[in-house]
C-alpha cells in the first residue's frame, strides 16, 4: 500500500506529534510521517522525534518569508502530500498558506469558529461554555480559520481550571487527528465552497446536554465510535 506522506510542522511540547506517530506505526494505517519540521531546538516534540527514525529538520523562524522559503525545499525533498501543523506557533507566509491550499491542515483546542487564537481553553472557560473540544481544519491564511474536517467535544465540569479543560481537550485531540489524517489518505475528503464534504460518513446519532445528571457520552465526527468519558 502507498501510504500518504506527511510532514508534521511542531514548536512546542509534540503530544500531537506522539499520537500521529503512533497512529503511523500501525502498517495498515494509510499515512507515514516523513519529516518532521521544528522552528524550535529546545521543542521537546524536536527531542521526541530525533530520539526516532523520523528525519527531523530544525528551521528556525527568523521571518516569515525565510522559513516558508527554507520548509518548502524540506517539503518537497521529502515528496510532502500532506502538512500538518501539530502546536506550531507561528503565522506562515500567505503565499505558503495558499500552495498547500486544501493539503495543510491544523489542529485547535476549541470549537471553532469560537475561540481561535492562543488562549482558547482560557477563553472557553471565561464565556463559561458548557462544552468545548477540538477542531481539525484545513488552513487558511487567517489564524485557525479554514474549512472544518472533524470536531470532537468534551464537557466543561464546574470545577475546571485551564489545565484541567486542556488535558481533557488534549486527550481527544490525540485520537481526531489522526482519525481526520486517515479520512485524508483515504481521498474521502473534498472542500466544496469552503466546507468540507466526507464520503462514506456516518454522523453520530447521540447528543448531550450540559448539566444533566447523567454521564455525558461523547462521540467524535467524523467516524469515531462513541465511547463513554468520565464525568
Ligand atoms: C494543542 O493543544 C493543539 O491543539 C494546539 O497546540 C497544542 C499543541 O500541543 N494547536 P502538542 O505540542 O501537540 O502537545
């Protein structure tokens, strides 16, 4: 099987990074890591991937034009379908942004459209929403704006802090990306006017509602069983 090469863009910790890695180690998953690109030495997800056989390139963000310059020579010696940005955190040159149109794709710690930018478990937790989750996205040059490929939700408990909401949100964030990296590599996904059309998709027959007296169940869209998360 051809597997879909991807190049995973990373600044920081590399959770994220971890999960599609382990996503990638099983031969029947139709996706491979083919390079990883840190704009930060000290990124502990730089570390994570040196330590494996994945190359690793480290092209630090002296501006944006240099390191768009710089990321596309990698992306193309690697023969990159996919990028996905996994905790990278800086803006990329538009003109990147736009050849990667519909082939980048971002991961987000909220529901969007709510809550873009860098403080959105915060956020979340100051409108004192009773759900949040993740988003997975194709990118655009506006900051986590782009058509949506998967959201996943979690509930928000009256006794959250911002550390407490961001390991939740994290925890499903490492099982939509490469759910939504799959749906990817299985062509089942298609942007018509800026919305993206998944084939073969079963949404979920479940709902919640925020406070109830019972366990909330939670269910990832696209394509996830449900399963039960703890109250
Ligand atoms: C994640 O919360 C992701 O949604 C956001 O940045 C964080 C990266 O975490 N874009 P990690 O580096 O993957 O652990």
């Amino acid at each position: 099987m051809e597997r879909l090469k991807v190049a995973v863009l990373i600044s920081g910790r590399g959770s994220n990074l971890r999960a599609l890695m382990k996503a990638c180690a099983d031969p029947e998953y139709p996706a491979e890591i083919v390079v990883v690109i840190s704009n930060r030495r000290e990124a502990l997800g730089f570390a994570r991937a040196t330590r494996s056989r994945t190359p690793c390139k480290l092209v630090p963000h002296l501006d944006r034009w240099l390191f768009a310059t710089e990321a596309a020579k990698i992306l193309q010696e690697y023969k990159t379908d996919l990028v996905a940005l996994a905790g990278f955190m800086r803006i990329l040159d538009s003109a990147f942004v736009e050849k990667w149109r519909d082939r980048m794709l971002n991961i987000h710690p909220s529901l969007l459209p709510a809550f873009p930018g860098l403080h959105a478990q915060r956020d979340a937790l100051a409108a004192g929403v009773r759900f949040s989750g993740c988003t997975v996205h194709f990118v655009r040059p506006e900051v986590d704006s782009g058509p949506i490929v998967a959201q996943g939700i979690v509930p928000v408990h009256p006794n959250d802090d911002e550390r407490r909401l961001s390991d939740r949100i994290l925890q499903l964030e490492h099982e939509l990306y490469p759910e939504a990296i799959r749906l990817f590599a299985e062509g089942r996904l298609r942007v018509v006017d800026e919305k993206v059309e998944v084939a073969d998709w079963k949404p979920p027959a479940v709902s919640a509602i925020n406070p109830e007296g019972r366990t909330v169940i939670s269910r990832i869209s696209p394509d996830v069983p449900a399963r039960k998360v703890a109250n």
